[in-house]
C-alpha cells in the first residue's frame, strides 16, 4: 500500500468523528488536520460561539493526545504558561513545575485577549519545540501543537497578534455559521460538550507520528515548484500587500500543500492543492495595501490565485 492510501485510510476515521461534532465544515476540519499533519500550529480566528474551542478539543480526542487549555485574559502572566521554579527547601534547591504548556495539544484559547507579554511566552514553544525558564531549557512532548483561537480584533478587550507570533503558525482558519439546516440539528441534536466526552480516539499519537513522516517525500515537480514561486513573488511585485510572502511561508505553503495531498491519498502534489491551502496559509501573513482602484477589498483567490498561471 502506498504511503497516500495508507494515509487517506487512517485518515478518515479521524475526518469523519470531527465532522460529527463540527456540522457542515468539512474543508475547515480537512485543513485543520492537514496543518497537524504538517507538524504546524493552528489558529481559529472567529465569532464567539461558532465551534472553535469545540474543534480544538475534538482533534485532540480524535488524535489520541494529552491536552491541556489555557483561558488567555488580560492577567495571565508567562509564568502561568511555561511554569515556574519554586525552591524546594527540603532540597536545599529550586524545583521547575511544569506549566500547561508541557502537553502534546495546548488549546490557547481566545490567545488575543492576553498581553502581548504573556502571548510572547508561546514564541520559543512553538518555533523550538522547547522552554527556556531561568536559564533552562526543557524539552517539549513530541508531537507538541498550538491550537489557539481568537475573536475578530474588532472587539473589545483584544490585543492583535504581532506578524512575528502570527507568522508561527501554519494555518489560519475560519469557521463561519453554519447553514440553516444544520442549525437546526445542533438544535435538536445532543449538547456537543456531551458529544465531545464520547469521542474516542481514531488515531494513536504513534501512529500520527508515522504519517507525519510521509508528508516530506510527498513528491513536488519541477513546475510545480515553478507554481509556488510564482504567487510568491506575485505577492511581493503586485502592490497588493504591504509585504510578500517571505520564503518561510513559500516553505510553509509547500510543506501545507504536501499534507493535502497525503490526506486525500495523492502520492505528488496537484496545483488544486496549493490553491485549496493557500488561503488558509497565506492569508494571516499578507496585509492589504489601501488603494484606490479598490483592490484592498478584493478576495486573496482574486489578488494571488486569479493573477497567477497555473503550469
């Protein structure tokens, strides 16, 4: 069995038990997966109340992982996420207590509603895969995943990302209401939180260790490299954004297009691959210029993916 049918048929246990709990978003789960696939961070950037904390507790049910959840508010402090030494006077020395952060799934739930302080703590987590807490460095679990949610910066009480944080994470998703009828079911159905405690897992961490390791010798052709590069440099040329996309995202955006193409059992990348993450991966690192032919209203697909040929 190749690699890609070995992937798609593990896979998609895993895709179906989070599209029993998130109605109606079958890509958001699909891309959420694929960006752990990838081994990259996550963030769900929606309304209150649309199912983002619920898909993240479910991935890590369904993935078989340990799980911890910080509540991020204006008070919390780097301590309360890397953990602290405390001195053991028994000892006659410190002692680390291990903070949240030392799991294999950490939900940063509503992440843009703490300082920018206690939302650096997460900086050397998430590139290193390890903290450093005075002097020290300790070691991450492997796999170690951010999955962070936030609510539109419009609202009251939230401090943007920097691009330095927003840039550690491989993919930016949205939910978005779900349709009437599927409405109607969350309605009528079962509370989800009680759905969530029935989840069992589908995947073994083991196992999601393997797959991730299929993800690299997913095979890219040459024109397919030309592809990539290509809405690269058109988002650098254009005049579109204020800054292009820099060449870790074009790395980001490749290695996001390989585990599509794994979870859908293909052994080689599809242009429809770039072009199904290149939101998800590119949107949260490009910021609109202002401009007066109204092109800082039109869609990303508009400004990269229509301008572009595709090889």
């Amino acid at each position: 069995m190749s690699h890609g049918a070995e992937a798609r048929r593990a896979l998609e246990p895993v895709v179906a038990a989070l599209n029993s709990i998130v109605l109606g978003k079958d890509r958001q789960v699909r891309l959420a997966v694929s960006c752990l696939l990838a081994r990259g961070h996550l963030l769900i950037e929606d309304l209150p109340g649309v199912g983002k904390t619920t898909l993240a507790q479910a991935l890590a049910r369904v993935l078989g992982l340990s799980y911890q959840r910080i509540q991020f508010t204006s008070d919390l402090l780097p301590a309360d996420v890397l953990g602290v030494s405390v001195y053991d006077r028994e000892h006659g020395r410190f002692e680390f207590h291990k903070g949240p952060v030392f799991t294999q799934l950490l939900l940063a739930d509503e992440v843009n509603r703490a300082t920018p302080k206690a939302q650096s703590a997460l900086l050397e987590a998430m590139e290193e895969r390890q903290v450093t807490v005075d002097g020290q460095t300790h070691a991450l679990p492997d796999p170690f995943f951010v999955v962070a949610t936030q609510n539109p910066s419009y609202q009251l009480g939230t401090y943007p990302l920097p691009e330095s944080q927003l840039d550690r994470f491989l993919m930016r998703i949205e939910l978005g209401y779900p349709a009437a009828a599927l409405e109607r079911e969350l309605l009528r159905g079962r509370d989800r939180r009680g759905l969530l405690a029935e989840l069992k897992p589908q995947l073994p961490a083991s196992a999601l260790a393997q797959l991730q390791q299929y993800v690299a010798p997913v095979h890219v052709a040459e024109p397919l490299l030309d592809y990539v590069q290509a809405l690269v440099e058109h988002s650098r040329a254009s005049g579109h954004f204020d800054a292009g996309l820099s060449p870790r995202a074009a790395i980001a955006l490749l290695r996001a297009a390989q585990a599509w193409a794994l979870l859908h059992g293909r052994a080689g990348v599809l242009p429809e691959d770039v072009q199904a993450v290149v939101r998800a991966v590119a949107g949260h690192r490009l910021q609109r210029r202002a401009a007066v032919d109204g092109s800082a209203d039109a869609d990303l697909d508009e400004l990269l993916l229509a301008a572009v040929a595709v090889p």
